[in-house]
C-alpha cells in the first residue's frame, strides 16, 4: 500500500495520522507530532520533499511577527490529497510535484464579501491572510502542509528539487521586474551578499548590463562573481558609504541589515529608485531628509510572481544551486538553524 492510500485509509476511518514539525519555541525550533493537516474545500494537503532555511524564519526566531506556530515557507512538495474538487481535478493534481505561494487570502477561508485589498486585486496584502510559517499558518519545516489549490504551481520535470525550493525567494527578485521600468536602467547595485541578494543579483543580471553587489563576505562574494555579478568587499563601518564610490540611478537593499537603508541612501542617484529587500526584527534608525533633497522614490518589494521564476529555472537563465551549503534532515531541523546562521553559512534545506 502506498503512502497516499494509507493516508485515505486512515483519515477515513477517523483515525489522525501522526507527523513530525518543528514549532518556534524560545527563539529555536521544538520537533512536535502532531496530526497531518486537514485540508479545507479546494485545498491540497501537499507532503514536502525540502524545505528552505530563509532569513525571515531566523527573524521570526528573534521575534519577527511574534510568530508561534511551524517555521517554513519555502519547499517543494507533492500533492498528497485534494478535498471538496473533482475526480478530474484530483486525477490532475495528485501526486503532482509543487511549490505554492505563501499568502492565504479572503477567498481561500469562505469570507464574504472579500476584502477591500482583495477586491482591488491585491490578495497577498489582504487585510485577513494567513502566511504559510510566516503569520498565523503552519509552515514547511514539517512533513505535511496545507495550502489553498489555487496557491500552487506544477514543478516542471526539468527543474529538480534543489532548484524549485528557490521558486518562492526567486518570485520574490522578479518582483523588483515588475515593481519598476527596468529598461530605464542600464545597471543596478545591490547591498547585502546573502541568500536574497545573490537571487536579486542574478534576476538583475538577466535584464541589465552591469550588477554591482557590496558585500562583506569573500566566499559569498566569490558565488556572486561566477554567475556575472561584479563585487565589491565592504571593509569598517556597515553604515558608512565612504568606501562606495561610484552612485547609482537604481539601489536594491537586501542587507538584512537597519545600517543598510543608510547606505543605500548615500549611494543613490536624485532621483533614483531605492528598493528595500530586508525584513529584520526591529527598527532602524535612519534620517529622512536624503529622500526629500535627493527626490528618491522608495519602494518596498515583498512577495512576487512564481511563473516569472519557474520561467527563469526552466530557461537556465537562473540557477540557485550553488548557494546550497548542506541538506539536513528534518529530523535535525535546531542543528539545521543553528549552522543556518553561521557566517558563512548560504541556503540550508532540510529534507523530511
């Protein structure tokens, strides 16, 4: 017997069948049983293959979101069971590879009427969403989640494992694509060497002559440099741009980091367009007066569209492999995040 039907057997005899998660508990990760998720009308219960290790889920470690609940909102998975769809739909979709986006909105829980974010077509700031390991939705650092139908994508069978776990970090580089004029740019420079800087480096690459990424990193510079990046190693203060001599009509901020709006804004053009990447628990302490003399349009780019970075895996146009630094199993997830923030840690995946 497979495990799909073993599954169906037991959830049709009521019997909850158990599975291992990890929960934030104390500013680390607490291995649970607890029962395989139930997955509403027009959901899919997907059985996760790997699961990414992001900054955000380190952030939330330290209080980001006040989040409780089971990290994880990068993975690729596979359609375990669909309820409340058709025999064709199931047909379809189960056993199919996937990666999902991470927002739930109105729709997905039954509310009527939607929101007036979701009726202005902006589902993924809906005023009542839940986010997969992020806000108020158990995520991937376990071996099963639920996620709307609606919110999944078919992994081609070109694009392995190793690569589709990006697919949620990579839609969320394309969106800075969508977020401005790129071809109003002929270069762009990119604070931060980490996980999503090299990702925002690498999209950039694909529409623009000339990338510049400062890091204070050498190895993680180096990963950059042999996918076309130009870089540069920042040396002394974090907030101080005296280092950077060159300016920039386009600045993406993916430091992690509260000194890196600082120097974003020392180094961009007037009337330049600054993106911010980081997300960190926290404030950052920051003068607002260069925004107002240089006239700098600020934008703040979150999630992004999954076709666009299916597209770019699919095309080996992107290829994220590299920044793979080891694979833990998910049964090892506390010494998965503790080496996740080691210095010269990249992306960490754990494999259920």
């Amino acid at each position: 017997m497979c495990l799909l039907d073993l599954l169906s057997l037991l959830q049709s005899t009521g019997i909850e069948m158990p599975m291992l998660a990890f929960r934030v508990h104390n500013a680390d990760v607490l291995a649970v049983s607890k029962p395989v998720p139930k997955p509403r009308p027009g959901w899919a219960l997907v059985r996760v293959r790997l699961a990414g290790i992001c900054n955000t889920d380190i952030e939330i470690l330290r209080g980001y979101h006040s989040f409780c609940g089971t990290l994880g909102h990068e993975f690729v998975g596979e359609v375990a069971e669909l309820r409340g769809l058709s025999a064709q739909q199931s047909k379809r979709w189960v056993g199919q590879r996937v990666t999902g986006e991470i927002n739930v909105s109105c729709a997905a829980y039954g509310y009527r009427p939607v929101c007036a974010l979701c009726r202005r077509g902006l589902q993924t700031h809906c005023a009542n969403r839940t986010v997969l390991g992020i806000l108020d939705h158990d995520g991937a650092f376990a071996e099963y989640l639920a996620l709307p139908l609606h919110n999944l994508h078919p992994v081609p069978d070109s694009i392995s494992d190793q690569q589709a776990v990006f697919v949620e970090p990579l839609a969320a580089a394309c969106e800075i694509l969508d977020q401005i004029k790129i071809k109003n740019f002929t270069e762009a420079a990119v604070l931060g060497d980490g996980k999503l800087a090299q990702l925002v480096s690498r999209v950039l690459c694909t529409s623009l002559r000339r990338v510049v990424m400062y890091g204070k990193h050498e190895k993680k510079l180096a990963l950059a440099s042999l996918a076309g990046v130009k870089t540069h190693r920042v040396r002394g203060n974090p907030s101080d741009a005296k280092h950077i001599r060159e300016t920039y009509a386009l600045v993406v901020e993916a430091t992690g980091s509260p000194s890196g709006l600082t120097v974003a804004q020392q180094i961009i053009e007037p009337r330049g367009h600054l993106v911010l990447k980081s997300t960190f628990h926290g404030a950052a302490q920051v003068e607002t007066w260069p925004i107002v003399v240089k006239e700098i349009t600020v934008i703040g780019s979150r999630c992004g569209p999954f076709l666009k970075a299916i597209a770019l895996l699919r095309s080996r146009k992107v290829d994220p492999t590299p920044l793979i630094t080891r694979t833990f199993a998910l049964n090892d997830a506390q010494n998965a995040i503790h080496f996740a923030q080691k210095t010269a840690t990249m992306k960490v995946l754990l494999k259920p």
